[in-house]
C-alpha cells in the first residue's frame, strides 16, 4: 500500500501530497517558507505529472480571491502561503469562511513582520483564528503530508465546507528534510476521491446567487452557520482520519495525548515542538517523573471537550505558546484556560520561540521542574507582569 | 544519536551533502534528519547545515548545538567562523585541508585535501562525504548509491562515485 520511505523536506511532502490530490486549480503566490511547496507543485505540472490549472496572481489577496472563485465554480482548489502573505489574505480567508469554499491551504508557519524575520512562530495564524477556517497542524513532514491528503476531504465534507489550513512550522518542517512514507498514488487518488460542492456555480440548471449583502436581519444566522459548520469538522475529521489509518496504518485525532495516563504535569503545544517534548517526557518518565504531553493536532475547531477529559485531572498544565497577544492571554493558554474553566487545574502560561527562536530539550525540562520563567529563552529580565 | 555540522559557503554543496549522507544512513535502516541553517540567502555567504542520525525514530525538532563531528567545505572560513563552537568533547573535525592549523591544535581534526582530490570536478562536498563514511565507518557504497540517487540525474554515475571513493579511501 506505501512506498519505501524518502528523505523529503516538509515542502516536498506536501507538494508530493498536492501532486496527487492534482486540484483543479491552483491560485498562487511565492513567499517564504511555503515556496517549496508551489514550486515543487509547479514543477510536477511542469513534468506533465500533475494537470492542475496554475494562476499566477498578483498578490495573497488575489490567491485567495481566485481560489473562492474557482472551488465555487466547482474546481477543486489548493493554495500556500506564509506570515505577511496570510495577513494580506486574512480578509479574504473571512469570506472563503463565510461563503463555505472548501479551499485547502498550506501554511509555512512563519513570525509576522515587525522587526521582519522569515523564521517560524505561529503569529500568522493566529492572525486568522477567528476567520472561520480550520487549521491542523502537523508535528512533523510526514504528518504535513498526511493531514494535506486529508484536508480535502474534510473540507469538501457537506457537513462542513470550510477552508481547511494545513500549518506546518517554517523552515523547522517546511526546510528540514526527513524520512517519510508516500501512499501509492492511485491509493492516494481514491481516498481524495472526486470534487463534489452542492451549489456550483457554474451549474446552470441550478443558477444561484453567492455572497449577498446580508443586514442584521440575517447575519447573525449565517455566522452561526459557520459555527454549526466547525463543530461538525470534529466528528468528520475522526472518520476521516479513521479512513486515512486504514490506508496508511498512521491514525491522527484532533488532540493528542502522550504519556497522559498518571500524570501529574502536562505541557499542551501545538507542532513541531511536540516532538521535542516527546523526548524530554521520555526522559523525564524514565527518572521517575510523572509527566506528559497533549499535543493539539486541531487548533481550529479547538477541541474544547476533549481537552478537557484529557487534562481535568492532571494537577499542573503548562501552555506553550509561540505567539503573544500584547495586553491579553497569549492565544493557545486562553483557549485552554476557556476549556479547563471549573476545574483544580493549575494553569500555567509559557511563550516561546517567537521569531524562530530555537527551544532546546534543557528548556523543557525546566517547565516540567518548575524552573523556568514565563517567557523561555528570552535574553534580559522580563517585563513585570 | 549522532550530529554532524557542515560549514560552507552558500552554493558548495554543504546542503547537498547533509542530506546525501542521511539518505545514505535512511538506507541503512537508521532513523535521520537534514536542515540547513538559513539566513541571509546570497551565494558565499558562510553557511551551515546539519544532519542527524540515530537508532530510533527522530522526534526533535531543535537545533544542533553539540555536533559529534563538524565538516568544514572552505577552509577559508576559519578566519571568519567558529567552526569548533559547541563540538562534543570528544569530537572530531574533518577539514578540506593538507594539514591541520594551529588554531585547531588539541582536537581530534581529520585532514582531506578535498580540493585537490576533487581536481575539475569540484565535488567537494562528495570527496568529504566519502571521507566522512570513513571516519564514521561507515560503508562507502551505501554512501554513493545515495549520492547517484540524489545527483545522478545531472552528472555521470562514474565521475560521483570516484569523488565519492577517493574521500574515503583518504580516511580509510
């Protein structure tokens, strides 16, 4: 059923996912760290081994604007974008949202400009986290791979039809090059199967209208939707997923515990960090240390109740955040805090990594035993809370 | 686990050859990473690439600070790089040079004359891959068969595998 596995950059993985999706239409627009994966989809048009419609447009903005377009039309439609890309989007990712495009999108997850940098944190989408777009992130380039063969499927269900992101961290997945494991391409092909939209509008026996003015008698309703629309990716991913394991033998849910059971400290992240902190519990296991791990495979639809079986008896919970939120609660430590409201645990809030900055084995550690500051790796004294 | 370092100038090869070698310890059923470090992007700028290697499955995801083995591309870069920054204590250094220089006095440094070897070619970074498989002993065909699978498409097979060959065999 997969091949032998490949030494492949996180970039690669999903343009070798796109080759064999092979959308309809692909809108694009290069920035880094996501280029890869254009380009590596672009050259397999180029090589006649994909026969997807390339747009070059002018801008993100474009991108997204094209890409609602085209998967209303009834073509299936991915794109790739990254930091200040998505933020020149993030209007459009709304309206994608709102008129239900199931458009897939890699994200190269890189920090937002300013000082500008190209290095990876999660600001950018974080950005769009109230758009109404679901957003998976990917631990690894073999995950990066997998969730993008997803992606469609859980986009396209009807239940749903909502742009899917598929966020894998810049440069650490996008650049780093590791084994991973293709499905066959005709498996891949029949589990992605054919587009299919209820409304097309190109469908001139049904001609409807797409995205009117809607006042306050009816907008309230159609945001509303949009909520009924996430809820329901819960249970569609889990089948989904539950479909992809039976192809693949790798099995992915929403949340991911490692090493949960008895423990008595959780840290909660979200991508490649997961991996990191996977060595630091075993070790820490190893020395007698009941720790563990829950790792968010789904940050958008946040999956608040299984959040919170899995970590309402856990005694402390540490959140690391690779984003802020100037004069709030950074976004990943507010959403838990939402999702363990009531119960004993004690929540701490860690931020980490902005900018790229790297997070070594040792810093973990130190949030375990108790011994780090709030801000990890952060040269200088902190600002007073 | 093993780490190894690769310093170059952007455009010698030292990403090449940090994925080649994983390609070729992948095949020998070991779990592997490879990653360049990337800042500004202008071609002779110093650069620096990584690759991992292990038994186990390769989870981590942070960066190489304690290298078991640095490779140095351009020996130039010596006056301008700490290239033993962070080695292990018992690391070693495998230098593109005749012999080693005196600002590397006390470690364990490996000379290839890379170079020279390489002649017209300019494979470089396959001489020191080669050389690397012997330092590491590794098997040197494990490390060719993955150099042709990665460069064989745009050079002869022959010329990869001699450049390939004569590191190793300069090590071995």
């Amino acid at each position: 059923m997969a091949t032998e596995a490949r030494i492949l950059t996180g970039g690669q993985a999903v343009a070798e996912a796109m080759r064999q999706i092979d959308p309809d239409v692909v809108p694009m627009y290069p920035i880094t760290p996501q280029t890869p994966i254009i380009q590596g989809f672009a050259t397999f048009v180029a090589q006649g081994r994909a026969h997807g419609e390339l747009v070059d447009v002018e801008s993100e903005h474009s991108a997204m604007s094209a890409a609602i377009g085209a998967a209303l039309a009834g073509a299936r439609t991915i794109t790739a974008t990254s930091s200040q890309g998505l933020a020149l989007m993030a209007e459009v990712v709304y309206i994608a949202a709102s008129m239900r495009a199931p458009v897939v999108m890699a994200v190269g997850n890189r920090a937002l400009s300013g000082p500008i940098n190209i290095h990876c944190d999660h600001s950018d989408s974080m950005l769009v986290r109230d758009s109404g777009a679901i957003q998976l992130f990917a631990e690894n380039a073999q995950e990066a791979y997998d969730l993008m063969l997803i992606a469609p499927r859980l986009a396209e269900h009807p239940d749903v039809l909502l742009p899917v992101l598929i966020c894998q961290d810049g440069f650490t997945i996008t650049h780093s090059a590791e084994p991973v494991v293709l499905l066959e391409d005709d498996v891949a092909r029949e589990f992605v199967g054919e587009y299919r939209i209820p409304n097309s509008l190109l469908d001139v026996r049904y001609p409807t209208t797409q995205g009117p003015f809607a006042m306050p008698d009816y907008y309230f309703e159609l945001r509303h939707q949009q909520l009924a629309a996430m809820q329901a990716a819960l249970p569609v991913f889990e089948q989904m997923a539950s479909e992809f394991y039976a192809l693949s033998g790798r099995r992915y849910h929403s949340v991911e515990p490692y090493a949960l059971d008895g423990a008595d400290h959780a840290i909660v992240c979200l991508g490649s960090t997961g991996g990191t902190v996977k060595d630091v519990v075993d070790e820490l296991r190893a020395e007698g240390e009941a720790v563990g791990l829950l790792e968010l495979r789904s940050f958008r639809p946040l999956p608040r109740h299984d959040v919170r079986t899995a970590l309402d008896s856990i005694r402390t919970v540490s959140v690391l955040d690779r984003a802020d939120s100037p004069g709030g609660a950074p976004p990943l430590f507010a959403e838990l805090a939402a999702a363990l409201h009531g119960t004993e645990v004690d929540l701490r809030s860690f931020v980490y990594g902005l900018g790229g900055r790297d997070l070594h084995p040792e810093q973990i550690r130190a949030v375990f035993t108790e011994d780090s500051g709030a801000y990890i790796g952060l040269r200088g004294a902190p600002c007073p809370a | 686990m093993k780490e190894i370092r690769w310093h170059a100038r952007a455009g010698q090869g030292a990403k090449t050859a940090s994925q080649l070698y994983a390609t070729a310890r992948l095949h020998e059923g070991q779990s592997v990473q490879a990653f360049p470090e990337y800042g500004p992007e202008r071609r002779g700028a110093p650069l620096r690439a990584y690759t991992r290697i292990d038994d186990k499955p390769i989870r981590r995801h942070d960066a190489i600070m304690h290298p078991d083995v640095v490779v140095v591309l351009e020996p130039s870069l010596l006056h301008e790089v700490d290239v033993t920054e962070g080695l292990a204590p018992d690391g070693i250094v495998l230098l593109n040079a005749d012999t080693a220089p005196a600002s590397l006095a006390g470690l364990d440094v490996r000379c290839v004359p890379a170079a020279r070897i390489a002649g017209d070619s300019k494979f470089v970074n396959l001489v020191l891959v080669g050389a690397l498989a012997a330092v590491l002993h590794d098997p040197v065909d494990a490390v060719a068969d993955a150099a042709i699978e990665l460069l064989g498409g745009k050079v002869a097979h022959d010329e990869i595998r001699t450049a390939v060959e004569k590191g190793y065999a300069c090590l071995s």
